[in-house]
C-alpha cells in the first residue's frame, strides 16, 4: 500500500517538514495543515488513508481533528503525536478511535512501522468487513460461538483492537472465554505470524514469577543451573497473554511495569538491559479498579495495561445463546468420541436454560461432554445430565401436578393443563427412551390414549404404526 494518501498536522513546521520528506520518501502521497482547523477543512474536502496529527496545537487541538476526522470517515486510521504525553490523553485518544498515540521525539524506524502496520491492518480490516457483511448471523469466530447483541458487538471491535497497537485488559468471570478473545485479536492482528505466549498468573509461585516472565542468569538462584530465557523474549514480535493477572504481586507488578513502559527488562541475576517489541494482553476476573483502590494492585500499571477494555459478559445474562452453544460442543464432541448424536431434547434444553451457570460457558462444555460420553442414544436426553454436578442446584423447569396453586390474577386453565399434558408426555418418551408402551404404563393410562395425546400436540413421530 505504498501510494496511500497521509495527512500530516502538526503546528510546529519543522515537524511538519520532517514528517512530509521522509513519508515522500517512503513512497506515500502526503498533504500538510498547520493547524487543526485547516486539517479539518481539508478533510472536509477530501479523504485519506491516514492522518498524523500533533495534540497539543494552537486553536483547535488534536483529539478535535481525531473525533470530526472520524466522523466524516471512519475508516480512516489517525496516529496521534505529542511532547506533552500522558497516560490519561491516551486513553482518551484510544477511545475515540485513534491507532496508536506516540510521544515526541520518536524513533524514525518506529513511526515507519506503526505506519506500516496500520496501512497493513486497514486491509485486513476492509477484507473482514466484506465478508461479515455476507452474514446474516454470527456463528462461529475464531472458536467464538455466539450471535447474542453483546458478543456481536464484542466481535465487531476485535478486528479494531488487533489493528491497534495498545494493551488490551479483557475482564469477566472465570469461563467466559476471555483467552479466546485474547487469540483472536492476535490473530487478527499484524503480530498473528509471530509467537502467542500465555502465563497463568495465578499458577506460577510468587518466588518463580519473575523469573518466568524475564528469565535468569545461571547461578541467580538455587536451582538456577542454566542461563534461560523469559516469557518476554518468547514473545518479542509477537504478542504476551497475562492470564489472571491481579495474581501478580507488588514487587513483580513494579518490574512488569518499567518493561511495559520502556520495552527494556533485566534477567534475574543480571546486567543488560534487554529490548524486546511485545504487545500485552491481560486478563482477570476481580475487579480491578477495587483492587487498585484497596492497595493490592498498582495504579499506574492499571492504566498502562487497560488502554483498551473488553468485558465478556456471564452467560446467565445472554441465555439465548445456550442452545447454539450447547450444539456447538454436542457436535465437537460427538467427533471426537466417535458418537452419531445429533441434537439435544427440548426439555434437556429447558432444564440448561434454567439454570445460571456459574462457571459460565466452561461449566456448559463440560457438561455436554459428560452427557456425549454417558449417552448411549442419538439424542441427548434429560437423564443424561443427572450426573452433572449443577443438578444439585438446577431449578426444575416445570412444576409438578400436586404443587400448582391458583394466582391471585386467576389463570387460563385449558392453557396450564395443555403444557401440563404436553410436558409429561415428553418426559415420559425421554425417560423411557422413546418406548412409548412403558411410557403409557409410566403415565397410567392406556397405549390407544398415550398415542391420541401425542398426535394431539405434534408428537407422534412416523414410528407409532411399527411399535403398535
């Protein structure tokens, strides 16, 4: 994309020169405003690829030419430049849709490559695009499987956030799917040829932390017989997932913290600073905004790792999607097992639907792996998630017969005795696994009745000739 169009602003006009020379010499077209105004005026008039723009100018100031510039076009990537740089503008700057925030003065291979990147990232974006809009419905992205309003717009982002350059800290609880998130925007990112390293912070001893995520020097430690290597140097070039990271004590939050801010660490027991170019991903399930105001987790590490925030909602909240994920790891596993089971019965549906899983979409996968492995029919039946252990706290999806009491607002009784019917005449069938003679002997009454009620509400089936 070496004839892409940049607009370069900035009100110091030896910057301005500056930026204009070498991006002409890298092969780009490139226009200059003095101003944010006149910035603003011409992408009024036209549009461009990319846009350079300082942030503190005279008049009219940087974030203003980044919120009118994505205004009039949206896909247009701006870069965001300052001597004057703070957490808190960038993230203000991130918010607003800029790709990366620099602080003057910068490297001149470094803003190259943010540059590079961005074009790059632009084009997978737009090839994203084109093929999202040929879907009528969310289904399955990069092993997300989802299609409720707020996975679609977390799915939306995930091509935008992979674009930039910034940390992401993604938050929910435990078996939301946080870790999928994190490899999707790494797979989707300029980064996605280069290592994804991930650590378990909450799995790894206090007194190992340091040196698993920077390494050591032979004969820094007991134990320490060899020279090796860290998770940083795993991941230069690519990209370092932090899992569970409010786990992280304070003396490892400080040194996590200056290789955050300078790219640079020091191994354990040694001298020489190391650089390395890696891009953090974090995840918890504490809130860490309580964390930080209760003096467990540092401040300014909070803000240098939440630039970008995603939140993955619990599964209790977005219950439409549990049939399509409970299909989902019905098909995964009936392969893997071998097995021909091909869906789940309704009432097997309704009893998951009813319940608030805790442990979230982990808790629902291992749930329907325990009912593919006991399932000896082509159907998951209700009696096969007996053995699970949120039977023990499941709420019954239907009441029994004895314990109906009449509502003050009184009730539509034909309705309430229909479903009453309707329901034990199916959980009769699953119980019996489709024999409808013991079925009939289970509801009391006789095989010529039992089978008038199911052709009554549509569940006959084609084989009631051959059991009669």
């Amino acid at each position: 994309m070496t004839m892409a169009r940049i607009l370069v602003v900035d009100d110091e006009n030896s910057m301005r020169e500056f930026l204009e020379i070498m991006l002409n010499k890298e092969g780009y077209q490139v226009a200059t405003a003095a101003g944010g105004g006149e910035a603003i005026d011409i992408l009024e008039k036209n549009p461009f690829d990319l846009v350079i723009t300082d942030i503190r100018m005279k008049e009219i100031y940087g974030l203003e030419v980044l919120k009118r510039c994505k205004e009039l076009h949206p896909s247009t990537i701006v870069i965001m430049i300052s001597a004057y740089a703070s957490t808190s503008t960038a993230v203000e700057a991130m918010k607003w849709g800029a790709y990366d925030y620099l602080p003057k003065p910068f490297k001149v291979r470094e803003i190259k490559g943010v540059i590079r990147d961005a074009l790059v990232a632009a084009q997978a974006q737009e090839a994203h695009e084109k093929v999202a809009a040929d879907k009528t419905s969310a289904t399955e992205y990069h092993g997300i499987v989802g299609e409720s309003q707020e996975i679609r717009k977390i799915l939306d982002l995930i091509p935008r956030i992979a674009a930039a350059t910034s940390n992401v800290l993604i938050t929910g609880e435990s078996g939301t799917g946080k870790e999928l998130i994190a490899k999707a925007i790494h797979r989707e990112s300029p980064r996605k040829d280069n290592p994804f390293v991930t650590v378990n912070c909450g799995s790894v001893p206090e007194t190992l932390m340091e040196s698993e995520l920077f390494g050591h020097k032979k004969g820094a430690f007991t134990g320490a017989t060899t020279t090796r290597s860290g998770l940083f140097e795993a991941a230069d070039g690519g990209t370092l997932f932090l899992d569970e990271m409010a786990e992280l004590t304070p003396p490892v939050q400080v040194k996590l913290l200056r290789a955050v801010q300078e790219k640079t660490f020091k191994m354990v027991g040694g001298s020489e600073e190391l650089s390395v170019d890696v891009r953090i991903i974090s995840a918890t399930n504490r809130d860490l905004e309580r964390e930080v105001m209760n003096g467990n987790f540092r401040e300014d590490l909070y803000y240098r790792l939440n630039v970008i925030n995603i939140n993955m909602p619990p599964l209790r909240e977005r219950p439409e999607e549990i049939p399509l994920l409970a299909q989902h790891f019905l098909e995964k596993y009936s392969q893997q097992m071998g097995k021909d089971i091909r869906k789940i019965s309704s009432f097997a549906l309704d009893i998951l639907k009813s319940y608030n899983f805790p442990g979230n979409i982990r808790e629902l996968e291992n749930i329907i792996e325990r009912s593919v492995a006991l399932e000896s029919s082509n159907i998951v039946l209700s009696d096969s998630l007996t053995l699970s252990s949120f039977k023990q706290t499941q709420v019954q999806p239907k009441p029994d017969a004895v314990s109906l009491t009449l509502p003050q607002e009184g009730i539509d009784l034909d309705n309430v005795l229909g479903q009453l019917e309707r329901d034990l005449l199916q959980q009769a069938l699953e119980r019996t696994r489709g024999a409808k003679q013991k079925a009939a002997d289970l509801l009391g009454i006789s095989f010529r009745s039992f089978r008038y009620r199911l052709a009554k509400y549509g569940l006959g089936g084609d084989d009631e000739a051959a059991e009669e």
